[in-house]
C-alpha cells in the first residue's frame, strides 16, 4: 500500500545486508522510518514493544525471525530455544505460534547446510501467501459492502476498531481490505476509525493509512461508535481478529466486544474479516485464550506531537492510581453476522467455518 505515494510492505528481508526491515509503528504516524532487525533478539523485541503488532505480521515477524536466529547460529539447540522466545513474544495471537510451528516444521525435514535458504523461502512464502489471503478477503468482502450500496444508494458508512489494516498484514490488510477494495471501485465509503485506547491502533495507524489512500475517515473516542448506531450513522461494522476458535468466537483487540453488542441492539451487521492463519482449530473455550496484560503506563502515560517536537511518555493520570491493561476481549459467535475469510464468507460457528476449510 502507499506512503506518501510509494508503495510499501510492512516486512521484507533485505539480501544485501541480510536483515529484516520493518517499518517501526511505534514512530507513526509521526515519523515514517524503516529499522532493520539483525538478530533474533531484535524480532523479539520488534513484537513485544509493538514496533510490528497486528496478528498476521507479527507472524510474519516471527518467522523472519527463526531465518536470523539460524543467521547468527545454526546449531539447533539455539534455534529451538529462539522459536520458544518468539512465541513467548506476545500471548494473544495464535499466528505468532501458527508461523513458528511452521517454519520448525519445515526445516526439521532439511540438512543443516541449507537450512538459511529453506527458512527463508519458508517466511516469504508465509508473506506471500499473507498478502494473497488479505487481497482474497477484500474480495470478498466487497460484495457486502456491494450489496449495502445497492439499497442505499449513497455514501456507506464502516466501522472499524483498532488497526486490521495493511500495517497488521504484509499488505491490504483484513478488515480494510474490503475497503481498500471497495474505494477502489468507486463506491463511496466513509470509515468511522475508533480511537482504540490506549495504544491508539485506530487514530494513529488506521486513520494514517486510510489518509495516505485518500479514503475519508473521522477518529472518534471508543466510546461513540453506540450513540453513532442509534442515530442510523453507521451501516456495518468491520473488524479483524487475533484468535478465531472453531465455534466462531472472536478474539479481539479490546473494546471490540462492547462495538458487538451496540451493533446488536441496533441491528447494525457486523463482520469479522480473517486469514485462515488466524484460526484456532484447537481450543475449545474462549476462556482458556491467554489474555495478554501489558504494561498500565501504556494508560497513564501519552506520546504526542508539539510543534514539531515529538513528546514521549506524559504522565496523565494521577500517580497513586492503579491501571489495568488488558490488550484484548472476546466477542462471542452470536453478535457476529458473519466472517469474512480468504476462502468466501461464512457464518460465525463450526459449521460455518467447516464448510469452507474442511
Ligand atoms: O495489539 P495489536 O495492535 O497487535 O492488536 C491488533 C488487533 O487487535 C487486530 O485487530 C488484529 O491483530 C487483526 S490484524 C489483521
């Protein structure tokens, strides 16, 4: 996708230096700068402090970063470990452990001395495959936003929380790829960006590239997006996930749970666009999802822009007072209209999901 009419994927590795580059989101959308990850340790660290976030690229991530832990040393043991520290990385989405079992699948099969070039081939083609599923659920996902704009003959109106957009993907992303798609076309849209406190996904990653694809979007506060459905001002909802189970429930960034149930009560449909990467055909009770609590200073404290001075961590909220930080909530089947998958659209439940991956 462009920045500043350039186009750009989120990850790539680079054959004359031998490194990983990644665009840092912890800079957006104030700085655009490019970082290189040169050791494992660096894709590590890339996902913990959110330099890359966004489930299918810190997939993606992890892959890469198997290719440089077998880079700085091949001996297995060494790997092994690294791929135990990626997955340990962030807890939440399954593609992290999806990517890493993957590429330790792949190379278990080869003899050492190929190992570099196989792990390689394994992560591009992993980013590959990512970009090609997210082009498939834009797709996809057009023909609803399509037939919404058949009835209603004027601007449609899409909601969307936190950032399911190319900069979570390699490219197109999964919930804006409809739109990407959509724009495309020439069906006038219009996306409601939640705020998503408190890392502020929405303003500072979806607003930033909707803005760089020239597609109108207004920021609102987490908390508007109710009253906007009552007042008949939003037509759908679209957003991503980090877990999908079987049955159909949805983990997500979090405050997705609370735009569910408004768009419920207000009869608004609401979609949940994924890559089959996303999918957990293995656990059964959305409780048992490990919840990833991050640090509460990401709460209390603000970075901004003054001038054209760029300020880190002001300290908002009063010092004595507790913060939790819970980074993500699960929707439950029933408040979701549909899923929107690489593979067609499908009904949020075992059936469903069956039909289209056997
Ligand atoms: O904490 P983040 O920014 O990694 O959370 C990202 C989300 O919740 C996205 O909606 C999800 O990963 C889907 S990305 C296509």
């Amino acid at each position: 996708m462009r920045i500043e009419g350039k186009n750009y994927k989120t990850i790539w590795f680079d054959q004359n230096s031998k490194n990983v580059k990644i665009i840092d989101q912890t800079k957006l959308p104030h700085e655009f700068i490019i970082k290189n990850l040169e050791t494992v340790d660096d894709a590590i660290n890339a996902i913990k402090v959110m330099e890359v976030r966004g489930a299918p690229l810190i997939g993606a991530t992890a892959a890469f970063g198997i290719v440089l832990a077998i880079k700085e040393n091949n001996d297995l043991n060494f790997i092994k470990k690294s791929a135990e520290d990626l997955v340990k990385a962030r807890p939440t989405a399954i593609n992290l452990q999806w990517a890493v079992h993957r590429m330790n699948n792949k190379i278990s099969m080869i003899k050492s001395e190929n190992l570099f070039d196989v792990a390689l081939k394994e992560a591009e083609l992993i980013c590959g495959e990512d970009e090609t599923f997210c082009e498939e659920i834009g797709k996809n996902g057009l023909k609803l936003i399509e037939e919404i704009y058949n009835k209603k003959k004027s601007t449609i109106n899409i909601l969307t929380h936190c950032n399911a957009g190319w900069l979570a993907t390699i490219n197109w992303g999964t919930a804006t790829s409809p739109i990407y798609h959509a724009h495309k076309k020439g069906i006038p849209i219009h996306i409601w960006v939640d705020e998503t406190r408190p890392r502020n996904q929405g303003a500072n990653l979806t607003s930033y590239e909707l803005n760089e694809e020239e597609i109108p979007n207004t920021i609102i506060a987490d908390n508007t997006g109710g009253i906007l459905m009552q007042r008949g001002q939003v037509d759908m909802c679209i957003v991503g996930t980090d877990r999908t189970l079987s049955n159909g429930d949805v983990c997500n960034k979090i405050g997705t749970y609370l735009k569910a149930l408004a768009a419920k009560d207000n009869n608004v449909p609401f979609y949940v666009a994924l890559p089959s990467s996303t999918i957990d055909w293995n656990l059964k009770n959305s409780e048992d999802i490990p919840i990833e609590e991050r640090d509460p200073n990401e709460l209390s404290h603000i970075d901004g822009i003054i001038g054209d001075k760029k300020v880190d961590g002001i300290q908002i909220y009063p010092k004595k007072s507790k913060a939790l930080n819970l980074a993500f909530d699960v929707t439950p089947a029933k408040y979701v209209t549909a899923l929107i998958t690489e593979r067609g659209i499908c009904e949020a439940s075992e059936d469903g999901l069956k039909r289209l991956f056997k």
